[in-house]
C-alpha cells in the first residue's frame, strides 16, 4: 500500500511575511494575549525610557470610554524627519516596521544608554494588533500626527507649528486595541495601577497618573523615598532589622559598562508573604532572572561570611542560600547596559553578567552594614540558621532507608553532600572526560555526576526482569533509588535520592541522540519520574563568541545554543560597532572540550543554566507511546518512513 504523501512541497509553497505580517500571525510570540494590558505597556514603557534617559517629568495614562488608551509624556517627541537610508518618516518605520528603533546604538552616545527597549519591536506590535493608533508628537516647534490601522499608515505625516507662546515637547500616543487577537478586551486594572505606581517608584521625582473616564477617578503616585518608602508600604510583617538599602553603579571599572548597577531595599520578616519585585531599566521581570540570583548571592555571601567571623553556626548545620534568602522580602532595580531577556514580553533576564554586577555591589554592602550593626548581624545569622535547620529535618523526613538490601551505589558515581530532595541533582552525563569536568565545576553540595559510557541501550522492546542485565541502566537505577515500573504500578518513590535528574549531553546530533536513548528509558521504564516532574534535559552550548571591548562595554564572551542563536549574536555586535570578524567564534565539539568552569558558568550553574523539565506536553501517555514506538520500535521502519514523509521538512540538520 502507498504511503500517504504530502500536498506538493515547491518554490511556491514559502511565504514570505512582510512587514507587520509576522505580528499578526503569530501574536503570542510577540506580546501576552490573555489581555491588552502588554500591549499598553510597550507604549507606557518607551515613555518612561525618556525620563530614565532624564527628559521627562510626567507621564499621563487615560482609559477612555470607548475602550482606546491614551499614554501622554513629556519626553523629547519622537524624530519625525525623513530617515536618511530608508527615506520615510522616522515617526512612520517607530510605529510600522519590526527592528526599528532608537535603543540599538548603547554606550556609544547613543540617545538611550539604558532603556528597557531593545528589540525595536515593542511599539511597532502595539500598532500590529491595534484596528487604530494615533500618535502625536511636539518637538522643536512642530506638532507632527499620523494614524494607522492593524499597522498601516491611514492618515500620512500631518505637520504643524506650535502656537507661539507654545514650548511643550512628548509624545502622545492613543491605541484602540483589537478584540479579536486577545481572549479579553479588559485591561485588569490591579494591575496596570500596580505597573504605574511602581514606575513611580524607581523614578523618583516623575509623576505618574491614571486617569479613568468612565469612572471620572483621577489616581497619581510620585515617590520622593523611592525603593523603602514602596516597600514598607507593601510589606505585610514587621522586619526583625531594619531595611537594608544601598545603590552602586560601574565607574571606571573593568568589569562592567560605565553606569550599569542596581538600586535596592531588602527586609527579613519571621512570617507573612514575602513581596518580591524586580526591574530592569525600569521593565517589571515578574518571572526573575539572573539580576535576582545576583542579589541572592550578594545576600547569602555577606551572611555567610558574617556567620563564619563570628563562629555562629552550630555543629552540623549546613547553610544554603536559600536559608538567607527565604524571609527575604525585595524591590530590586538594576541598570545593565545591553540586557537579554527570555522572549520579548521580557519577564526573565538571562543576561549571565547581571549575577556578577549586582552579587560585587551588595555583598561588600551588606557585610559593613552587618559588621557596622552587629546585633542585627546575629539577629539575620539566627533567622538564617533556624531556616537550615527546618530544611534539613525536613530533608531526613523525605529521605527512607530500604530494609537489609540496600544496593552499592556504583562506583563512579560522584555523590553529592546533600539528602535534601528539593535541593540536589543528579546529572547523567555522556562520557568520561564530560564526567571529569562535570566533578571539577559542579556544586559538591547539591550536585551528583555520573558518568555513562557510550550510547545507553534502546530500552524500548527490553523486558523489564532483564534491564539489570545492561551495566549502564543497572548503575542508573541504583543511583537514582527507584526501580523500573510501569505507568500503572505501584511504584516505591520513597528511596528516590534527587529532586532533579539531568540529562547532560552534548550539543550535536550525536548528543541529542543519546538523550533520546535515555528519555526513552525513563518513558518506558520510569514514567512516573516523568509525571512527577523529576526528569529535566540540560541545554549546553554550542558555540562562544569571544568580542572585543567596544565602547563602554569591556570585551565580553557570550553563549549561543544553537545556529540561530549565534547569527542573533553576531548580529547585536554588528549594531553595536564591532567590526566584522573582529570577534572568535568557537564551537564546542563535545563536553569534554569544556573547562570545568565554562560547564559551571553555561550548563551546571541554576542562575544561569537553561534546564528544560520533560514534560508529555499536549500529548497523553498512550498518544505518547505510539508516537515513540515509532521512533524507537525496531519493526517500524515503514511507519517511520511515513513520518519522515510527513514531517521531514520540520528538521534542521546538523551536518
């Protein structure tokens, strides 16, 4: 019987999106679609980018009764000259062309040093899923208008002089979003005041105001206090210290670009929620990031070292970072020259320097401030050692010894310190040399390494009774503490030894062959490792790029997973000046070839590694297990033939 073919695959079959169109097509790419409120934001975010840069004092947001949104300030105005290479009006390619902008140029004189703009996207997918936006903008004497529809111009460039007498400057920007790319058409208003208020915040002096039409309610926050008086307002326990606050910001110094730093008020309570908020260049990063991790460290380091001067930590007791950090309540807002943000609605900072920038600046704080203060220092040192100290009784509560037969853990397992199950890690690592510098950088602490050798067997048609039999598995199942069971049984998870099992492999096909092997033997043999969350695939890189000093920015290295990845790269440094081939380019052709400390920086580090949980996705267990049986079944060569046939132009080849 023939096999199904696809509908013909030809030259006309590649659609190239122009404009807008990418926007439209896929707007959960590009913004948050479970409300308007992202949309909104982009535009408050570019008017409060002008008073970060220090040109504005006021920012003016109207909800209006017909559902449009005004967002007003009185920043500079944006250009609205013709652009001197593609020979339209500035204000026309801000608002309807992708990757325009004025944040690219940073640490060059540009006209945004710090901004949370980055892309040149944001505004222009506001315009994309808008059925109107009117933009008007004063500057230099002139008031310049231009309206669009779902992106495109509707009312071209309209220019005026301003009445004499008349010096304002700003921008005005109204936006009717468009129900139907949207599941609600209903900004949540908690929110939105939330987002105001705390751009208020971290500008202190610039006042911000709400101002609703169909409730005639007028709502306006300026905070001269800034970081401790927001905290202390949203604060829901007494701290046990007072509030530790500080700021710093790069001057003359190697590491990092002039300017870039962080402001911060932190408070430790004995109950209540903790209250954790934190910006970048003014974006809210609801989701964290590395700035945060930072901040940990900086918090954890200062403890620690106050704790060991002082000898204050009883026989026994192990202090991790989040003992200092679990009752600690934060806002945090850091300045960093050239962010990188997981996605572009940037609820994640991923830039790995921003550990390092924030960690150097608050640690040496917060250690005078405690040795300055010693009878806070005790009161956090006790608050911190109780924390450990529930931790690991909770710790030995989870962990459950078998009776008499308790396996020998294999020998080439590095083990790790801690039987804490929400805090270690086991990673199955590919090959011996990987293994060496897996032991060398790896956290002794919470991680385990062990080693495989070679490519792990296909365990999909294996009988369970004769797994054992493979020395590989045997040694997995041993150092894991669970045995083999099926999606129905009653599976003992009580002697599972690590929260976390990690896939660790190399970058290349080769690689992500092998975690194809293992995730087909926790599919088979473990699901229930898989249903509770415990199986994660480690993303190593596969290329760095080593580049010059350019700039205010030092010389830098950064990590590209995959070719895509490395183009977005080299194609930032071109924008920021760097002359072409100026930069090294290294691919890593294995794990081997990685220093201890580059696998700690990219892969093993939690702040700033990528861990992708294994997860069935949209998928059932038995929908699951058809589609593997195809992959993985040694009878399956025609089914998967077929799937190739159907699918094989989804595939990027890695030859």
């Amino acid at each position: 019987m023939a096999s199904k073919l696809p509908a013909e695959y030809s030259e006309v079959s590649i659609r190239v999106l122009k404009g807008l169109e990418p926007v439209k097509q896929r707007p959960g790419m590009y913004t948050r679609t479970d409300n308007t409120l992202h949309v909104i934001q982009e535009v408050l975010d570019n008017a409060a980018d002008e008073s970060l840069a220090g040109y504005g004092k006021r920012i003016k947001t109207i909800l209006h009764g017909d559902g449009s949104v005004t967002v007003e300030d009185d920043g500079r105005g944006i250009p609205f000259g013709l652009h001197p290479e593609e020979k339209a009006p500035v204000l026309e390619l801000v608002f309807a062309r992708l990757h325009t902008g004025g944040k690219f140029d940073k640490g060059r004189g540009g006209a945004y040093s710090f901004s949370g703009g980055l892309h040149g996207v944001g505004v222009s997918v506001t315009n994309a899923l808008a059925k109107r936006l009117e933009v008007v903008t004063h500057r230099e004497g002139q008031v310049a208008r231009m309206v669009f529809s779902g992106g495109d111009v509707i009312e071209k460039l309209q220019l005026r002089k301003m009445q004499e007498g008349d010096r304002r400057s700003g921008t005005t920007v109204r936006v009717w979003p468009d129900p139907k790319y949207f599941e609600s058409d209903q900004l949540p208003m908690a929110e939105l005041a939330h987002l105001l208020r705390s751009k208020a915040v971290l500008m202190p002096g610039v006042t911000v105001s709400l101002v609703n039409e169909k409730t005639r309610e007028t709502q306006s926050w300026q905070f001269k206090g800034g970081l401790r008086d927001y905290l202390m307002q949203t604060l829901t326990a007494e701290p046990v210290i007072p509030l530790f606050e500080g700021e710093a910001f790069a001057q003359n110094n190697d590491n990092f670009a002039e300017g870039e730093g962080a402001q911060w008020c932190v408070a430790f309570t004995e109950e209540g929620q903790p209250v954790r908020e934190s910006y970048v260049n003014l974006i809210p990063t609801s989701a964290g990031g590395t700035h945060e991790a930072g901040l940990r460290d900086g918090l954890f380091t200062a403890v620690k070292s106050f704790i060991d001067l002082h000898s204050l930590l009883p026989k026994g007791v192990k202090l991790l970072p989040e003992d200092v950090f679990a009752r600690s309540s934060y806002v945090l807002s850091a300045k960093v020259l050239d962010p990188q943000f997981q996605g572009q609605i940037k609820e994640r900072l991923n830039s790995r320097d921003a550990v390092r920038l924030v960690s150097s600046f608050v640690r040496p704080a917060l250690e005078l401030w405690l040795n300055q203060h010693v009878e806070y220092g005790r009161k956090l040192a006790e608050l911190a050692i109780r924390a450990a100290q529930s931790r690991q009784k909770a710790g030995q509560k989870v962990e459950k010894r078998k009776g008499s037969g308790v396996a020998v853990l294999p020998g080439k397992l590095t083990d790790c310190e801690s039987r804490d199950l929400s805090h270690n890690e086991v990673f199955l690592v590919e090959g011996d040399s990987a293994g060496g510098s897996a032991k060398m950088g790896r956290d002794k602490e919470s991680q385990a390494i062990l080693p495989l050798r070679g490519k792990v067997l296909n365990t999909w048609e294996v009988e369970r009774d004769r797994l054992f039999a493979n020395t590989e598995i045997h040694d997995i199942a041993v150092a894991i503490g669970v045995d083999p069971h099926g999606p129905e049984d009653a599976a003992d998870l009580s002697g599972l030894r690590y929260g976390k099992i990690c896939i660790l492999s190399d970058a290349d096909v080769d690689g992500s062959h092998i975690q194809v092997l293992l995730l087909t033997l926790f599919f088979r043999h473990f699901p229930q490792l898989i249903q509770a969350g415990r199986v994660y695939v480690a993303r190593p890189p596969l290329f760095r790029v080593d580049a010059p000093a350019r700039g205010k920015k030092p010389a830098s290295k950064t990590y590209a997973l995959d070719a895509g990845e490395l183009t977005a790269i080299l194609d930032k440094l071109r924008k920021e000046g760097v002359r072409e081939g100026a930069w090294n380019i290294s691919r890593f052709k294995g794990l081997g070839e990685m220093s201890a400390e580059q696998l700690w920086e990219t892969t093993l580090n939690p702040d700033t590694r990528r861990l992708l949980p294994v997860q069935l996705g949209t998928l059932d267990f038995l929908q699951t297990e058809s589609l593997i049986t195809k992959l993985m079944g040694k009878g399956e060569a025609a089914a998967r033939r077929e799937l190739m046939e159907l699918h094989g132009d989804a595939v990027e080849l890695d030859i």
